[in-house]
C-alpha cells in the first residue's frame, strides 16, 4: 500500500439518482478529518430532489425487470458488482480514506473487501426466501408468499461509510427492492462511487439512488416519504428516535434501526489476561474508538484489575496516528472537531464527578486533524458520564467487582444493548454471562466481527430493532402475503 496526495482523488460531488450525477441543492462545504480542510462543497438535496430520486427508483422498480426477473439473475448482477469493487479496491479505499476516518491500509485491505464479499453474501440470498407453503386442508392451498417492498430508504452514519452503505444496500436489493440512500454529510463520497459501479456492473440505473445532505433536511424528508415503503437506518440513538417518529407521522411503514452502544468488557479473574487485553485494547483503538459496537466499559474482577490495566496501558501506548493517506497511519483522526471537543468534554465532566484519569485524557498535539489519546479513565461509578453516555472516542472505564452477580449487573446499562465482551476459562460462568446480558451480540474470549456476514448484528434495548447482516436483514427487506386458494373440483 503507497501513501497518495489527497488532491489526486477525484469523485462525483453531488447526488447519484436515475443513474446520473445531479448536483442540486444549497451547497455546504465538506472537511477532510486527517487536515481540516475543506476539500468538496455538497449539495442538500431538499423535499423535491428527494422526491425526484424515489420517483425514479419507483420507475426502475416497475419498468427494469429488477423485481421481477430470475431471482439468479439479480444474484449475478450483484456477483458482478462486487467483482468491479474488489478489481476498483485501491480506487475505492482513496476515496473512503480521503474524506473519512479510514486509514488507507485499512480501508483497501479491511474495508472494501469485506464490501466486495459482503455483497456477495447478500446476492446468494436473491433466490431462498419465497416465501412457504402453509398446512391447510387438502381441498385448499395455502401459501406465505415474499414480495420486495418496492423502494426502500435508508440513512447512514459516518464511521464505516462503505461497509454501513453495503449493509444496507445489499439486503435490499438482493430482495428486488430499489434503495435510496442518504449517507453521512460528513462522508458523502464513496457511496456515490459504489452506486455508479453498481450500474456499470449492469444494475438497472435508478435501483440505487444516493441522496445527499443533512439529516434535518434531507434525512428529514427521506424519512417522511410516503414513496419510502420501508426505513433502515444506522446512527445514534437520538437521530433514531426522530426517524421513527418522521417515519409514523408520515404514514406507518417498518423502521429498523441500528443505534448507538456502551458495550462492556466483562474479565473474569480465570481468564486469559493476555488475550482480554489484547481484545479489549484492539476494540478502542479500532477507528479510534468511533465503532457502534466499542467495548468502552471495562469491569474486570478485582484480584486481576492491576495486571490487566498494566497489560492494556502497554498495549494502548503507541498508537500511529498520521493522515489517513499516508500507509502507515494505524491510528483514526476524530470525525471533526465538535466531536473531539464532545470527547474531551465527557472526560472533564467525569473528571469533575471524581473520576481519576489512569492515562491518557486528552489531545495528541502537532497534527493537522484532532487526535484523542488512549484513555483509561477509574474511580468511576454507574452515574459517571462517561460510564453512562457514548463517547465515541478511544476511551475505556475501569470498574471492579468481587462475584458474578456483581460483574453481570455492572455490565448491563440501563439505556444501551449493542454488544458484550466476556472473558473467562469457564465454561459454565460464560454461557451464564450470555444468557443475562441483555445485548444482541455476545462475544466470548474474543471481541471483534469477524466476515461471517451470516451473523446478524443489531441492538437491545435503546440500541436499536432489528438486524443488518445475516439471513434476517434480507428477512426484513421482504414482506409477506397470505396467500388461500379453493382447489377443491
Ligand atoms: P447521527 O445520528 O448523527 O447521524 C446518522 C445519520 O442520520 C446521518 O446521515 C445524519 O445526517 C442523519 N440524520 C441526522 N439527523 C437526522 C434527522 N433528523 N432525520 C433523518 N436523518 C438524520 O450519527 P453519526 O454521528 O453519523 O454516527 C455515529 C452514531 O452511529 C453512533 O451513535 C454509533 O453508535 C451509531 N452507529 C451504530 C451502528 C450499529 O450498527 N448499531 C453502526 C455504526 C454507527
């Protein structure tokens, strides 16, 4: 991997609809996280270009043969699609690292592969779920039929922008949906690249819409759309709560939302400690810690809490942070600056409710962009803010406990259930753990996904209904019709 000039990429800076690039709209300017600098001016697709795009995706839905040709065919399509993406994966990860937090190792070799494979995931599903034949009397046949929605919506965040638009995009159109997608203001681009390689890969233009713009206008109007038959969207817990209330003021139609996290790290004092920390810092310096599923909530059994947090300070010490077009930068800018003063505002307000910052807590000076240290934060309690709120930053609580039940009602938080980390040599003790932690990914003595794409992910609780990944986000890009018919002569 060769480090690139950030004014050599060049993208599409506008919306991507009917399978042409349109540029209307108010424009705002768009910074690089690695610099600060503007790079692009983005149009707001307001109410009308919204309307203009599902408009369009309604037309490609009825007139392509999308929805209605073999099943296989979609599937070879999609193959093709993800083929193109893997063959552009250089291409495609410059255009992620430039206006993103993706460090360009990671986005070519991380990111977009897993896209590319993600992608064809999805396709093998295009032809498996028609739906079933129900158990009635003989004289009458009774049948559960799939039907796509038609045009499905969808609304994504900025941390993953690729794998968050993949997630959405692949089950919906592996379905015979169209989509129109609103991606991040604050990383606008790459998913336009994704969709005008879905139709050179021979995608009927007009099935894979991107809008873009803010969420208060665009994501506002998307959400409201009564074209819009079905709702997915990514972000945090607050947006979610306004998009499903968007959503049911404009009509009902199903919403699944994918939202914030303040998944624990629950270790025992068997476990492998060696490994929990290699686990647990692995998570927080993943994208600097801006991931929905970060373990950012250690608590650890009291008789190992020293040797762990040793074990952790050694692995969160060198960090290398740099321009994410530079190839050997390991080490996420923070989004934007309001995000990194938000960071170091919850850690101050912790500080002030008698937290003791144990390393860290504050900038990494001398970059263009804003860098945050690893940090341990102890001393904290359940009130603590930074215990209690989603930081999104590299950023990890230290609380101990002396027995299991202790362990397992610290780790549930009251708001959240993204994911969970457990750490222990017990067998028994573990599937204890999974089965009390309400959260709707468990992981044991390991933290991380991994490409088994047909694991689900998706939260409890305030974080979130329903799931991307896995057979069951194809499930819910399909609706189901009874179907009862008289055979009786
Ligand atoms: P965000 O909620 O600020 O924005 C997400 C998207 O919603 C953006 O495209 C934004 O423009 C749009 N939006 C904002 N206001 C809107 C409105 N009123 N109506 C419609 N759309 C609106 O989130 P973010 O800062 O981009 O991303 C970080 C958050 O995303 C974190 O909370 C993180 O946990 C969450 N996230 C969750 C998952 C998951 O799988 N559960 C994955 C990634 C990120």
């Amino acid at each position: 991997m060769a480090d690139f000039a950030p004014e050599s990429v060049a993208f599409a800076a506008g919306h991507y609809i009917g399978g042409a690039n349109v540029g209307d709209g108010e424009r705002i300017p768009v910074a690089r996280p690695s610099d600060r600098v503007d790079y692009a001016e983005l149009p707001v697709a307001d109410a009308a270009t919204v309307d203009r795009a599902v408009n369009d995706a309604a037309r490609a839905v009825r007139d392509s043969g999308w929805a209605s040709r073999p099943p296989r065919e979609r599937a070879r399509a999609m193959r093709r699609w993800a083929d193109l993406i893997e063959a552009r994966a250089e291409e495609l990860g410059r255009l992620e690292a430039l206006g993103s937090t993706r460090p360009i190792a990671q986005a070519v070799t991380g990111d977009v592969a897993s896209v590319a494979e993600g992608l064809r995931f999805f396709s093998e599903w295009a032809d498996k779920l028609g739906g079933e034949v129900a158990a009635t009397r003989t004289d009458q046949l009774g049948m559960i039929v799939s039907e796509p929605y038609g045009v499905v919506g969808a609304i994504t965040p900025w941390n993953f922008p690729l794998s968050m638009a993949s997630w959405k995009v692949g089950p919906a159109l592996a379905a015979g949906n169209a989509m129109v997608l609103k991606p991040s203001e604050l990383t606008p681009f790459s998913t336009v690249r994704l969709a005008q390689l879905a139709v050179e890969a021979g995608i009927p233009a007009g099935i894979f819409n991107v809008v873009q713009g803010t969420g208060a206008v665009t994501g506002d109007a998307l959400s409201r759309h009564p074209g819009i038959a079905k709702l997915s969207f990514t972000g945090s817990t607050r947006t979610g709560i306004a998009v499903m209330k968007a959503a049911a003021e404009s009509g009902i139609k199903p919403v699944t939302l994918e939202l914030g996290g303040k998944s624990p790290q629950l270790v025992f004092a068997d476990a492998d400690l060696d490994k929990a920390a290699a686990c647990i810092a692995g998570s927080l310096l993943a994208n600097a810690g801006q991931a929905c599923v970060a373990g950012s909530r250690l608590i650890v059994q009291a008789p190992v809490a020293e040797a762990l947090v040793a074990a952790l300070r050694s692995r969160l010490s060198s960090v290398t942070p740099g321009p994410t077009w530079k190839a050997a930068t390991g080490f996420a800018p923070i989004i934007s600056e309001p995000q990194a003063r938000r960071i170091d505002a919850i850690v101050t307000r912790s500080r002030e409710q008698g937290a003791e910052i144990v390393m860290g807590g504050g900038r990494i000076e001398g970059h263009h962009g804003a860098f945050y240290q690893p940090t341990l934060i102890g001393n904290v309690r359940a009130d603590t803010a930074a215990v209690r709120e989603e930081i999104f930053g590299p950023v990890l609580t230290i609380q101990t406990f002396v027995d299991e039940e202790e362990g397992l009602a610290l780790a549930d938080h009251p708001e959240y259930g993204l994911a969970a980390g457990i750490y222990t040599r017990d067998l028994g003790r573990g599937l204890r753990a999974v089965r009390r932690l309400q959260a709707g990914t468990v992981w044991v003595n390991r933290y991380s996904r991994t490409l088994d794409f047909i694991l689900p992910t998706g939260g409890y609780k305030s974080s979130g209904i329903g799931k991307d990944l896995g057979r069951q986000a194809v499930e819910q890009n399909l609706r189901h019709k009874t179907v009862l018919i008289d055979i009786a002569g």
